[in-house]
C-alpha cells in the first residue's frame, strides 16, 4: 500500500554537507571571514511597492467588505492579466488567460505537473541539474535518461536522436551553470519533442537575467511550443519571492496528447488537489509588473548582476574556464586539474574562507565544476575578487 | 505517457449547476432577495491580532535586515511550537515538533499525501462526502469502497469488517452532514485500522466547532492513533484563511508501513516537492494562538454558532429530521418525501430565495438530504428562519 519507490531516492546529504563543513569550519576559525558565494537563496529585500502593495491587501483582509474568501484555483484575474500582458510586451509571446496558471512557486509546480504522467513516461534529463528534477520523477518509479552537459557543449545539450523521451527537462538560464540557450538551440529540442510527440518542462525561473533580446526568455517564442511545451516560471528570482511564494505555469491549449488537453488535465488537477495562492500575496505579484514596481525589482536585479560580472571577470583575468554569469546569477567554473569539486570546494573554504556549491551536487558531469552565486552581498564578491586574483593562480596552471 | 485516468473523472458539474441555476433565478426575478444557506466558505474577515501580525511580517519583508529569504519546507518553529501547545493545552495531544507540518492549505495535503501510496492501495470512502476525496484517487486509479452514512446510523458509519482497505478517510466534524464521531466510535476505527494496518486520513478542519470536551477534536486522542492516523487540519475555518492558505498536517514518527516512517516519507516529499508556506503567512496563522488573538477568531466562530442554533432550532420547531448544525457550521437535513434534493433545492430557490447545497452532490447517499451553512450573514439566517417556519411545513407531512 505504501510508495515503495521512496526507497530508492539518495540520501539528501548534499546540502547539509556542505552546512556542516562551514560550521565546522566556522567553529575552528571563529576569527576568519566567511564569504559566502554559495547562496541559492536572494537577499535584498522585497520592492517597496509589492510591500505596499501586500500592506493594502492585508488590510482589506481585515474589513468585511473588502475580506477575499476563497480564490479561483487558477488564480485571480488581475494577476493572470499582468503575467499576460508581460509576455506579450517583453518576450511578443500571446497567451490566453485560461493558460496562466498562478502557483505558489516553480518547485511545487515542477512536482506536481508530473501527476499528469503515466509511471511509465520516459524521462530526459541534462547533466548537471538541479537534484529535485530528478527526485521528483524517482518518487513516481520513473525511468531517467541523462543527457550531458560538458565544456565541448558549453553545458548546452542539444537533443540526441538515439534517445527517445516523453518528458524531456530544459532549465534556461540554467542552474547550476548559467549557461542559456539560443533561439535555435531551443528550436532544435521543439522539433524533437514535436517530432517523438515528447513533453517540454520548461523552466524558466532566471528568466529575468537574460540581458539580450536575441537570447529566448520564454519557449514559446520558438514557434511549434505551443504544441509540446510546459513552462514553469516563478517570482522568487525575479521578485525576491524566495520566502513569500509565487509563482506561475503556462499550460498551452495546443497541447494534447494521447486525446487529453493537458490545460484541462492542469486545471483539473489544481482545482482538486490545489486551493489557489493567497490574495495577499497575489497583490504583491501583481505590484510587480507596475512600472514602478518593476523598475525597483530590476535594480536588485542589477546588482546581483553587478556581483555576477566582478566574479565572471575576476575569472576572465585569471584565464579560469567558466559559463554562466552573463544571463544568469550562477557562474559555473571548472576546478583545477588536480582537484574534484569537494576538494577545491575544502580548498576555497581553508585557504580563503568562500563558501562555494560543488558541481558534483548536481550530477557527474558536475565533479570537476563549481557553482558561484551572485545573489550575495558586494562586500563579499569584492572581498572574494581580491583573494582569488591574488590566490587562486597557485593551484592553476 | 500521459496519465489516462483523468478520463475516468466525473464533468464537475455540480458547483457550478448551482451557480448557473442562482444566477437564471437572480435574472428572472431581479426584485427577490436571495438568501444565501448554501455558502462553504468563511464570511467575517481576518481577526485584527491576524491583520497586525501580517502588516509586521510584510514590513519586515521590505528590510534588508529583518527579510526572510526559503523557509524550511516543514515551516517556520514559531508556528509549529504554537500548534504543539495549542495540542497539549486544548487536546491533551502530545505531538513532537517533527510530526507537524506547515502547508497551505488542507486540500493541498488530502492531495499530495496520496503520493505516499501505491497505486493499488485500496481505499475506503464514506457516503456523502466532499468530492475531493474521491477525485484525488480516481486520478491516481485507485478503487474505492463506500461505506454508507444514513439516517440509520446519524450519518456515522463504523467499521465494517467485511471491507478491506488500505487507506481510510474519516472528516469530524463532517462536511457535508455535520456528524461528529463521539470517542467510542472513533476507537472502534483506530482499532480496525490497527487490526487491518489501515492508514486513517483524518479530517480534523472543523475542529474548532466542537463544543464538548467529551468530543475528541483530534484523532491523537484515540489511544493506538499514532500507529494509524494521519490528521489533516487547516486555518481557513478556524481563523478565515479561506483566501489567506494556511494549513498543517500531522505525520506521527509512530506511523511505519512496509518499513518505512510515513513521516520522513512526507519530509522527503515536501522537501522535494514544496518549498514552505508564505512566512508572512505563517506569521498571521501563529497570531491566531496567541490568547487574544484566539479570542478574536472564537467571536466569529460563535456567530457561525449562532447561525447553525437558529436554524437548528428552526428545524427542530418543524419537526425535521436533521444532524450537524451544534458542533459543525453545516447542518444535514432531510428533504420532503417526494423531493429529491434537486428538487427541493429548486423548490427553496423559487418559493423562498433560499440557495442551499443539495446533498446528491456529496454521494448517493446525499440524495434526499440537503446541507445548510451557517457561514453567511445573520441577516440572510433570520429572515430564513422567518421564511421557513411559516412556509416550509406545507411540503412535509
């Protein structure tokens, strides 16, 4: 009667790994500087008008003629409303609002989008990846296929014809490697999903980092999308969401297989085992999209990327070969030649006190690549600079 | 691949039946007074402690040095230490801190919990019932055995031993009748699953309704519960939070099936598959332990109680068979002789304006029964007191 399949997830030692060495680290050298560029998490705090925003809705929570009961499943209109808009304005791609799912984060979303599959689907995911893709689909007994990212592919997978998948994994701008696909990278995996009949989940959530309109910041600006793709968005990155939960998926009307309009199944789904986003928090997505609202957003926005081009070029000077950190918060550096990523992530931790996130976290291909984050204070990336231009070239070569 | 057993779902037609049939009402006679008695959702807004501890939460969430970034998935400590006393204070329960759950809501959890189970765990449901409970396993394939609610038994079905299950669902108070299990009755379930190594779901939203400490208002006070039981449990009538999304679940370190702790099973799978509730939220939700903000949300509770004894004793009056209505916001009574519930649903719209919930929509059981709310307005419960004691008696004999 019970799942037997949780038998076979890892134990999840990874992060608490990491917590214990730093702590361990701390305790041992309580008068060393701890320069933290491990950081999944955002940390400057929430525009003053989504703050606002949230304000007012709390309030009209307290009134009896302004309190909100229960919301639709799909979330309110308003919101829906601004999320359409944002996609035709900034990335010229039409959605209906009955696509527009509201959520309370990509990662619920990312989860429970599978219930839409049998046990049997055939699963396709790229190497490095977030653990949680992997986990999700292990939990359902489901069969995964790897596709590897590498320094030869510039962590950009293209889709390989000998393998055959219904449910096919894209992150772009991708964590762990901030490597972002091009326009006709993400055409080349339309054509294959449409081609094997396969299921894009897209995930998109660093959306909001990718600084040249030339690069896709949403699938459904490859034409044939609609016809085979999910995309699974959030506010946590874009808005500092990270503890007051939004998000959001777009479920195609195009999309059907097997007989079944996957919009409907979604919309089935989420009104039976889903009872919509808080109102209060709602409003506060929507504030996002305000002009106002959005021009605060973009300055945390811009100073993460200020941290991520001081770390990109800090690696630059150093001849370092790495990705990421143009279009995404995450930079993604290969390890010196002697050194797994646990050991140089030791190694970065003892000699200059920065934490780090190693690549082999996130898949084999990950072993011989660390992750840094910008989303962590400036003080520290510029702490981290110095160090590492002065430091790092002894155990390069 | 994709998940055919969303073609064995029921049209949800049935809220949406109603609405349709009010609305052509509303149309047809603009100048009636509708008198809403069919409302499953709260009406009286957030208590103002609620309200204060949110304004604070969000402003905090607007500073760099008091904003808060993930949550742990499980929930923040202030609020689940208020729950753990609020178990030992009210309930003599005693959990630990590792047994309860943050979530947003009860549905969201009745819903997810199912991914802890088999495909063919068999399931128990009773009749009537809030359709949830049986579209959430209808989509995962699972079958399902009713056990009947009846006159006969006051709508509180005991074990049968002559039904196998896997899986049992038990809502005290009940939504949609009103019934609540006495302690007797509910040991003779924990017994039976105990016997049958059954996994209980219990339903314990209304709890806050019970009025007799004789009443168990958690399923932890059944001696052997922890062995059995699974308690899902939510803010939204308790405190409002029908558009807020607060909620908790219960996973006692006891509970062990095929070797497996149910509970590190549901911390793997909100770990993976959620990433916390809200913390502004969760701070609204800890305010409502405190003792006055406690004593705010029992004031709009007892104006549900009001309504619930007036129309109780309206009925009473009438001479109507009906249960719920004394330690539950519904009240389950029985139509006229010759009306369906359809029909007498109909029959109260045109003759009284009165919109209520008819039963056949909870089951086959529910067929001749038909649920009242006590969740609207004192005004509307008044004036269908009013209405009914001087009109009902001529379609009963």
């Amino acid at each position: 009667m019970i799942n037997e399949n949780y038998k076979n997830l890892h134990d999840t030692y990874f992060f608490s790994l990491i917590a214990k060495k730093v702590n361990a680290f701390i305790a041992e050298n309580p008068e060393r500087e701890i320069i933290r560029l491990g950081i999944g998490d955002v940390t400057r705090p929430l525009a003053p008008l989504v703050v606002s925003a949230m304000q007012k809705a709390v309030q009209e929570m307290g009134n009896k003629s302004t309190f909100k009961g229960y919301g639709e499943e799909q979330g309110y209109e308003f919101l829906r409303s601004a999320l359409k808009e944002y996609y035709k304005k900034s990335k010229k791609a039409d959605l209906s609002m009955a696509e527009i799912f509201i959520s309370d984060g990509a990662k619920s979303d990312l989860g429970n989008i599978l219930d839409l599959f049998s046990a049997d689907a055939r699963v396709l995911i790229p190497d490095p990846v977030y653990p949680v893709y992997v986990d999700t689909n292990l939990m359902a007994g489901r069969n995964i296929v790897y596709i590897n990212g590498n320094s030869e592919n510039s962590f950009l997978p293209v889709p390989d014809d000998s393998i055959q998948a219904d449910i096919i994994y894209l992150c772009s701008p991708n964590n762990p490697t901030g490597a972002v696909y091009s326009r006709e990278q993400l055409g080349l995996w339309v054509d294959y999903a449409l081609k094997n009949q396969s299921i894009i989940l897209y995930d998109n959530a660093y959306e909001i980092f990718i600084n040249d309109q030339s690069l896709p910041s949403s699938i459904y600006q490859i034409p044939g999308a609609a016809e085979c793709a999910i995309e699974v968005s959030s506010f946590s990155k874009t808005a500092g969401f990270t503890g007051t939960r939004c998000g959001y998926t777009i479920v195609p009307e195009a999309l059907v297989r097997q007989g079944l309009s996957l919009n409907s199944m979604w919309l089935r789904r989420q009104t039976t085992k889903f009872n919509g986003v808080s109102y209060i928090v709602q409003r506060g997505a929507e504030a996002v999209f305000t002009e106002e609202g959005f021009s605060q957003v973009m300055e945390n926005i811009q100073y993460y990327r200020e941290n991520a081009r001081i770390l990109s070029k800090t690696l630059d000077d150093l001849g370092i070969w790495h990705t990421g950190g143009l279009h995404a918060p995450y930079i993604w550096m290969k390890c010196p030649d002697r050194m797994g990523s646990w050991d140089f992530f030791d190694y970065l931790l003892s000699r200059f006190g920065i934490v780090t996130t190693p690549g082999a976290g996130f898949g084999a291909m990950g072993n011989e690549y660390m992750r840094l984050s910008s989303f962590g204070e400036r003080s520290a990336v510029e702490k981290a600079e110095d160090l590492l231009k002065n430091g790092l070239k002894e155990v390069y070569q």
